[in-house]
C-alpha cells in the first residue's frame, strides 16, 4: 500500500507527458475492461438478437426463400394472430386504466387508516409470487364447480339468497292429476273449504330434503280455508295407488304453493316437512292451486369464468391481483410527497374531501400516474405466463394474446419462426414509444 | 357532526379495506388449504369445506412431494439458476455501472443511452436467435444457458439502476481516493460496492425474485434434467384436476421462498420495483 502511494505520487512530477498519456491510456483500458463483460452480454444475447429478428421476419417458415412483408400482412389475416392481436388490445386498454384507478383509488384511502402498512404489505405480497402460482391459484378459484371454485361458490349463495334455490329440479307432476302449464309450473283446482292433493314423482327417494316427514293425510279445512299436501306419490318397495296419499309416502316440504282466483295470485304459501299447506281467509268460490315454475328449475350453477366469453376478462382479474399492490404502493409514495400546506389550505377553504381529490391531489399527482401507467401497459403487452397457465386447454385459443401466440407459433407445434420472429418485431415495436420516453426522460433528468 | 360524519366516513373505509383484503388473502389461503388436502377431499369439494372439518388437513402431499425426484431436482434447479443468475447480474452490472458513471472511455454516452433504450425490449424477441446460438455453443437445454439468458436480459435495468446511484456519489470521495493512488480495482472493491450497498441489496432482490419466478425462459432453455420448478409444475397443468395434490403444494412451495424473501427485505424490494418502472 505505501509503496504504490510512494510511487504514483512521485511519478507525475518526476516526468513530463508521456507517462500522463500513458496513464490515461491505462485508465481508458481499465474502463473498458469494467464495461466489457456487460456490453458482450448484451451485444450477442440481446442486440444481436433483435437484429436477428428482424432480419428472419422477412423469410419464411423454413427460412429459406426472402418474402418480404408477407409475414406481417399473414399476421393481420391469419384469424389466430388477429385474435391475439384483439386480445392484447383489450389487455391493454382495460388493465393499466383500472390498475392505475384502483391502485389511486386504494392509496388515498388507505391513508385513513391506522393499519396502512400492514394493508400495503399484503396486497403488494402477490408481486413476489410467481405468475406460475397465481395461475394455479386462480385455475383453483375459477373452477366452474360451485361446490370446488370459491367464485362460483360465492356468486350461486348470492344468487340463491336472492333468487331463492329450487328445491326439486327433477320432480314432475303425476299426469292426468295435475296440469302443466307451459313455463313449467303445476296447477290444479279446488274450492275453498275443501282440501287438495298434488302428487309428485321423479324425486329419488335419496333426493328428499333431510327432515321430509310422512305425508299428511285426510285433514279437514274450515271455511275459508283450503288446504293441501304436495307429496311424492310413490311407495318404497312397491304398493300404494296411484293420485292417493298411502301411509308409505313422504311429503315434499319446502315446495312453494300458490293460491290464484281469477289469474291473480292472492296468497302463497311453503309446504311443511310433511308435504301439507294451508291458505285461510279466503273468499268462497274456486282457486288454482298452482306450484310455480321456480321450484323445477335446474339449479344455478354459476358463471363459466373459464369459457370462452369470460377467460380474458377472468385473466385479468387474475393480474389485478398481482399488481394492484404495485400501483398503490408507487401511488402512494407521490402522495407523500404533495405539498401539505396546499391541502390544508384547501380543508381550510372548506373544500370537501372529494373535491380535494378531484381538484388537486389527482392533478398534482399526475406526473406519477403517467408513469404507472406507462410502466403497466409494458408489462400488459408482455403477459405470457398467466394467459399461458390459466387459460384451460380447449379455451387457449380465445384467450390468446401476442406473447403466447409467438410462442404457440414459433415454438409450440406452429413452427413457422418466420411469422413467429414477426410477432416478435410486433412487440417491440409496440414498446418503441415507451423506449423513446425512456431515453428522453433520461437526457432531460442529465441536464 | 361534522365529526360523526367523518367517524362514520371512516368507517366505511375500514369496512372498504377490511373487504379487499380478505378478496386479496382469499385466493392464497384457498392454495394453501388445497395443498393440504387429499386429492379425494379435492374432487368431493372446496377449501373451504376444510374449515369444517380440520381433520382431512395433513402434509402428506408435501411429504409425497419431498420423496418426488423430479421435484427436488426442479427445486433445486431454481436455486442452480437464480443464485448464479442474480450473482453474475450484480457483479457484471456493478462493473459497469461504476465505469459508465465515472470513467472514461470512447462512446460512453451513446453506448449508456442504447442501455436505458433496451430496458423495454421484451424477453420474447430474444428467443428463437438465441436458441438458435446457444444451440451453436453447446448452451441449450443446460443451467448455464438458462443463467446468461436471464443475465444478459437483467442488465439493462441493472446497469441503468446501479449507474444511476453510483453517480450520486460525491465526487470529492472518489477524487480524494484517486489522490491516494487506489487503483480504480481498489477504488470500485473498498468505496464504491460499500456506499452503494443499498441499490446493490434492491436490484440483487429483485433479479432473484425475477429469476426465481420465471417460466417463459426456462420452458424453452432447460431441458427436463435442467427445468426449475415452475416449468416442472406448468408440465403437469393439464390435467389440472386430478393433479391438484401435486399442483397446490408445488405452487405453494415455490411461492414461499420469494413471499419470504419479499417479508425479510420489504424496503429493498420495493425500491427495487419503484426504481424499476418504466421497465
């Protein structure tokens, strides 16, 4: 150590210039041995490459015979490629707007709470899994099984909590006792102060609601009343008759029963566990007792997610999980650098929360959300993975989009690398703007 | 009243918030109770069904998963690629982060420009050229392949990040070192690596996360001997269903090594991500 200090400290006053240009000459190697295993890396495995693209784009598939543009207009004819096309432009109009306004949305409020960091670290958390994980995470969820898919389990208990389950999809009304009308539902006529039998069948007896008692038999009805019992007229283990209610047979709880005089329904009801209902306070005369259709109906059985129609939707919410975090978090952090004092004065002005935000959190941050934004439609353009995994075998080809089709084409059974180097150049040239705001933003941030 | 209403207004934010993340947690906690399920439990129901019943959650699937050769060798495959991947990233990229901030040589400029302009270009491009050289070299199918592929596309932003906040260094500290005759070696090992620790620590956290997770490269650089684990599991995604016991726990495996990292090191990681946009 003190001998090269000793030296070098003696060296330039000693002599004159050559040494200085020596030296310089010297350091000028050293920098170019500092720069040389990164400029080599990136000249032959991404420079070189592009070019090389660029160049293949040109030939055909085997990469032989030169065909010009061929390759691009076959990309805007070729019904896979203009899907992908199409499906990219959904990605890309749809997900950076909605990231960039919930991430807005989410980080102004999460400044409310007392748990913002803990709330943060979650929802950024999904950054650091694999797209790989998600899509088997988001496979799982979107199962179109609503007793597998947590989704569908969800939207067919909201469904049903609303609309109502139906109770016997398979029953069907014994024929010549009960008429059916032409929406499905059964109806039979009866007077009031009397009773009423409706025999069902098609229900297995393994299929009866837990709690389905034996069915009520022979009860009188005061006047004004009318009652019944709805009751599946089958006797296990055989026996019993036809259109009567026998000592073996179980009645149909749960099973909606209408009252109608004149075409109006004037009272309904719901069978008890033994089958029987009653209406009372009627007015004398005839009724329709009628089982509307939506105790037939075929159960809800949810959203296809994964179907063709929804899969690219159903993808992206897959990537709002992901990056919804990101958008918040770089949010956030403009946030925290708006000038305070212009809020206040604002709250002092009376300005109410949302025209705080309108007005000047959301103009002041604009600088912020462009780069989001900007940073979001790149990677929107890029998605391979998710699509890639989510997307069930059958359905990959509605749910397709640039990165994956270049890879269906160039790698996966396609083997067309002339079309597939084309879909390549395309994405790139989709990031040329995003390149030359990079470079500009760099030169400006120089001066 | 005023203030009721903004207590009120609170309110409803946390409710808000409390909503989202449970939307967020959802989808992970429904992998993780997957993974500890029997492929029968999986075919007859939902996750959630074992909240009812805790007893059918065990760790068979992860033992069964342990004695899998082909998985522990994708696992330790990850590992082969993203410690190499994101060591040789932060080396090569600190050197020439350093001369592209303060030496000198011919074109630095032009040639630091063509860097920020290659941040954007997208992995896909690089594919088939590549394959084609590394298919030359004797690359292909192999772990070193797969390593410089994700190196040389990491150094873009690795360079511009590192050159950025080398830059940042006071040039009185580099001068007064120079003064002291350090050769530039010296002056790069003892002054520059310590005072940019920071940057160093984001961009080493972020390319590893970024190794780690990747399947694209890999699906067409590894071969079956060399493939990570995400490619390992992607194989097996077809038939979706009836793989569930193998897919939920190698999912769940091969997201908790970068959920840890991204626990243990959050700051570094998220100032890697902010410094990394526009990427």
């Amino acid at each position: 150590m003190t001998a090269t200090l000793v030296k070098e400290q003696a060296g330039p006053r000693a002599a004159g210039a050559a040494p200085v240009r020596r030296r310089r000459r010297r350091a000028r190697l050293a920098a170019l041995l500092f720069v040389f295993p990164a400029l080599l890396l990136l000249g032959a495995l991404v420079v070189y490459p592009v070019l090389f693209s660029v160049g293949r784009s040109f030939f055909d598939a085997s990469g032989t015979r030169f065909v010009g543009g061929d390759n691009y207009t076959e990309m805007f004819r070729d019904p896979a490629t203009l899907k992908a096309i199409r499906n990219t432009t959904v990605w890309v109009v749809v997900a950076p707007a909605l990231l960039t306004g919930l991430g807005l949305i989410l980080a102004v409020l999460v400044e409310k709470v007392r748990w913002a960091t803990a709330f943060k670290l979650l929802l950024f958390m999904p950054m650091a899994v694999s797209f790989l994980a998600a899509g088997i995470i988001f496979r799982l969820a979107y199962d179109e099984d609503p007793d597998k898919g947590v989704l569908n389990a969800a939207v067919v208990s909201v469904h049903d909590a609303f609309k109502g389950t139906s109770t016997y999809p398979t029953a069907r009304g014994r024929t010549g006792l009960l008429t059916q009308e032409r929406d499905g539902s059964y109806r039979t006529t009866a007077a009031a102060g009397g009773t009423v039998t409706l025999p069902m069948v098609g229900v297995l007896p393994g299929d009866l609601p837990r709690g389905a008692a034996p069915a009520a038999a022979g009860t009188k009805a005061a006047p004004g009343e009318l009652r019944g019992v709805v009751y599946l007229d089958f006797t296990p283990g055989g026996g019993g008759k036809q259109g009567e209610v026998d000592p073996e047979e179980s009645g149909l709880p749960g099973m909606r029963v209408q009252a109608q005089h004149d075409g109006k329904t004037v009272a309904s009801t719901t069978t008890a566990a033994d089958g029987s209902f009653r209406f009372s306070g009627l007015g004398t005369g005839s009724y329709t007792v009628r089982l509307p259709a939506s105790n037939f109906a075929p159960p809800y059985q949810g959203v296809s997610w994964l179907g063709p129609a929804l899969v690219t939707p159903a993808i992206i919410g897959a990537y709002l999980w992901i990056w919804t975090g990101f958008a918040m978090v770089l949010i956030g952090a403009g946030l925290a650098t708006l000038p305070r004092e212009t809020l206040e004065a604002a709250r002092m002005d009376g300005a109410n929360e949302w025209q705080i935000f309108r007005r000047i959190t959301v103009p002041l941050l604009a600088p912020v959300l462009t780069v989001v934004f900007v940073t979001l439609v790149i990677n929107v353009m890029k998605v391979f993975d998710l699509v890639y995994i989510i997307a069930p075998g059958p359905v990959q080809e509605d749910a397709t989009v640039l990165a994956t089709q270049m890879w269906l084409v160039s790698f996966g059974g396609g083997n067309n690398q002339g079309l597939g180097s084309a879909l390549g150049v395309l994405l790139l040239l989709l990031v040329v703007p995003a390149m030359v705001f990079n470079v500009r933003r760099f030169r400006r941030s120089q001066r | 009243m005023n203030a009721i209403r903004r207590g009120l207004g609170n309110g409803l934010v946390q409710a808000f918030l409390v909503v989202i993340g449970l939307v967020w947690l959802t989808p992970l906690a429904g992998l993780f109770l997957s993974s500890l399920r029997s492929a029968q439990d999986s075919a007859k129901g939902g996750w959630w069904t074992a909240l009812a019943g805790p007893g059918q959650l065990s760790f068979d699937n992860y033992s069964a998963l342990l004695k899998n050769a082909g998985m522990t060798q994708a696992f330790w495959n990850t590992v082969l690629i993203s410690v190499p991947a994101t060591t040789l990233v932060v080396v090569i990229a600190a050197l020439a982060g350093y001369a592209f901030a303060w030496l000198d040589f011919p074109l630095r400029e032009p040639l630091f420009l063509l860097v920020v302009a290659l941040l954007v270009v997208p992995v896909q491009i690089g594919l088939l050229p590549v394959a084609k050289l590394f298919g030359q070299l004797g690359l292909f199918g192999t772990i070193p392949g797969v390593v410089l592929f994700h190196v040389a596309y990491g150094l873009p932003f690795a360079v511009f990040l590192l050159r950025n906040y080398f830059a940042e260094i006071p040039k009185e500290m580099l001068e007064a070192a120079r003064m002291d005759g350090g050769s530039e070696w010296r002056i790069f090992t003892r002054l520059v690596l310590p005072v940019g620790r920071p940057a160093i620590a984001s961009l080493a956290i972020f390319q590893f996360l970024w190794v780690w997770n990747d399947m694209l490269v890999a699906l067409l650089f590894a071969d079956s001997s060399s493939q990570p684990l995400t490619v390992q599991l992607q194989s097996q995604i077809r038939q979706f269903g009836s793989n569930i016991d193998v897919l939920a726990p190698g999912a769940f495996l091969s997201l908790i090594v970068p959920v840890a990292v991204f626990f243990a090191f959050q700051r570094h990681f998220v100032q890697g991500v902010m410094a990394g946009s526009v990427k």
